[in-house]
C-alpha cells in the first residue's frame, strides 16, 4: 500500500479552483490564484502524474443510454467481499463498487445501454458472481444533485466570482437527445480528458480545428458534456464517505431530496423507486459529520420514516476509472 499522499494548500486551493473552472487556462487560474503559471502547471501536472487527479467530462446517463441508474446492495459470503467488488468492477456497465459496512457488504451502481442488458445484470450477472448471497436494488428516477457539483470551500467569493467567468457558459440543461458520430467521438475524448483542446478535438475525431472548436462549445454550452475535477474526496480531507437509504412518506419525497442535494456533504442525491425514496451519496470530515447528518439534519426533516447507511471502506471505481489506494489507474 503506497503512503497516503499529502495536499498542501497551494494544492486544495488548485483543486478548488478547477471545481469552479476545469478548463480555464492555467494562466488565467495562476491569476485568480496569485501564482505563476509555471507554478500553476507544474502543481497541476504533479497531480496529474501521481495519478491523484483527473479533469474528465461527465455526461448524464439519457444521453448515452435508454434506462436510467441503478444503486445496488450486494450481501456477500463472509471474507469475499473484496472479491466480489472486484468482479463487480470489471464489468463496464458499473461505473461505481465498493466495499462497505453497514446495509451491505458490497455498493455499487449500474448503468447499462440497454434496459434489457440491466435485467440481465440484476438477474444473472451480478448474482453469478462468486461469494454474492443476494442483491437488493433501487431504480434512480430523478438525480437532486450530481458530484461535479461537491466543492471545495477554500477561495474566497472575489476568487469564485473571477473564476465563474472563466467557466465555460452553459445554456439551460438539454433534454435528452442523440449524438451525431462526430460528436460521440469527442463525447468519448472529453470523458478521459475533461481539458481537451479544440486541436486534440480536431486530430480524435478526423475534422478541421475550427469544426471542433465550434463542436466542442456546443457540447459544452447545452451542458452534454460537463467538464469536473476527479479526485478521492479523501485527499481533500473527506476521508468517510457513506450511502444513506432514505425512506420516505410520498408527499415528502421531493423536498427531503432537495433539502438534501443542498447539505454540504452531498456528492450525489436521487429519488428512487425501490425500498427506499431518496439515495443520499455523501462525504465527511470525520464520524461527528455524519453524526450531524443522521442525528440533527435528518431528525428535522418531515416526512422521514427511516434510514439505513452503509459506509464505505474502499472505493474500486469510480466514474468508470479504476482505483488503487485511492490512486486514479490508468485506462483500460
């Protein structure tokens, strides 16, 4: 197990920065900042290259497939929980694994093309998997809140502001709606390399650097790309992380999953249909912040009947990109 790499400040205040901005220009970043670009550069490609952060793109599900997300709860045989999240992991639909403690051995979330290949997901592959006893799953009808949104908070508002005018302008959020090849092609580019430059754009999908300059803005602009900073929380000082299964009265459904997708620890809040009403995906500084959540936040808001956590241990993937000690690995 490698040591557990250490941020310093100038490194959180780079990080926090490219949650605002992914794709701002490092001189323009260094400004905001007071560095020099090549100071800038070279925090960012140190980063980069201790495999600790990754600008991707991150595209909503109903643009690339016709049913919507799964969560996922997976009892396992005592000691092969490790395993099965390895099996899990490997199959390309499951975007996200891990291993926890609490409602389930095993959390993942599967997001397939097809609905009839996520049927065949929840109904042979996962429990085929060696050492699965059973799988409990939620359909996601309705996302509150989604992690490109988690930041943060170290800048100060003049520093926000400043790199709010950097970020690419976004028009409202697009319907669903299909992609042409061209755009599919740099849709798949923008995924791994959320800073992609209209050149790369040009020379990945085959066409002229102005067409990709104006391809690449319009992905941007109808927000069917949105460029965000992957990071293990845990680097950023949010080393607990955990899965809240809320339950829920009808009439309070939506309410709870905003009130939720506004806590500061929200990386990703959804309704869903299953057991449960609201799926609350969160990160914490210590126990005392999950305490609060659970004790206090959750306690005053009506309409709750009941919860149930799972906390995480050990993150396998996330977004599609394998981990090791928290470590981004290398695609494929």
């Amino acid at each position: 197990m490698e040591e557990t790499p250490r941020l310093d400040d100038a490194d959180l205040d780079l990080v926090a920065a490219l949650q605002v901005a992914p794709r701002a220009p490092l001189s323009a970043l260094a400004e905001v900042l007071g560095a020099s670009p090549s100071t800038v550069g070279r925090r960012l490609a140190r980063l980069e290259d201790e495999r600790l952060l990754r600008v991707i793109g991150q595209v909503d599900w109903p643009m690339l497939a016709e049913g919507h997300p799964l969560h996922v709860w997976v009892a396992t045989d005592p000691g092969r929980a490790r395993e099965v999240a390895r099996h899990l992991a490997e199959l390309p639909e499951v975007p996200f694994v891990a291993t926890t403690t609490g409602r389930s051995d095993v959390y993942c979330s599967i997001h397939a093309a097809r609905r009839d290949r996520a049927r065949e997901l929840l109904m042979t592959s996962v429990p085929s998997v060696p050492g699965v006893r059973s799988a409990h799953s939620d359909l996601v009808l309705r996302a509150a809140t989604k992690s490109d949104a988690w930041r943060l908070h170290r800048l100060s508002e003049d520093q926000v502001a400043a790199l709010r005018e950097l970020a690419d302008p976004r028009d409202e959020p697009a319907g669903a709606a299909g992609f042409s090849a061209d755009e599919l092609r740099a849709v798949e580019l923008l995924r791994h390399d959320g800073r992609a430059s209209a050149a790369e754009v040009a020379r990945a999908v085959g066409i002229s650097q102005p067409t990709a300059y104006r391809l690449l803005q319009s992905l941007l602009r109808r927000g069917l790309v949105r460029p965000r900073v992957e990071i293990e929380p845990g680097f950023l000082g949010y080393p607990l992380e955990a899965v809240v299964a809320v339950r829920a009265a009808p009439g309070a459904v939506q309410e709870v999953a905003d009130t939720l997708a506004r806590h500061p620890s929200a990386r990703y809040v959804s309704v869903v249909a299953g057991t449960s009403a609201v799926i609350h995906h969160g990160v914490f500084r210590d126990e005392d912040g999950l305490a609060g959540l659970l004790t206090s936040d959750l306690a005053n808001l009506p309409g709750i009947t009941a919860c149930e956590v799972s906390v995480v241990l050990d993150v396998l993937r996330r977004y599609w990109i394998a981990r090791e000690d928290g470590r981004l690995l290398p695609d494929g």
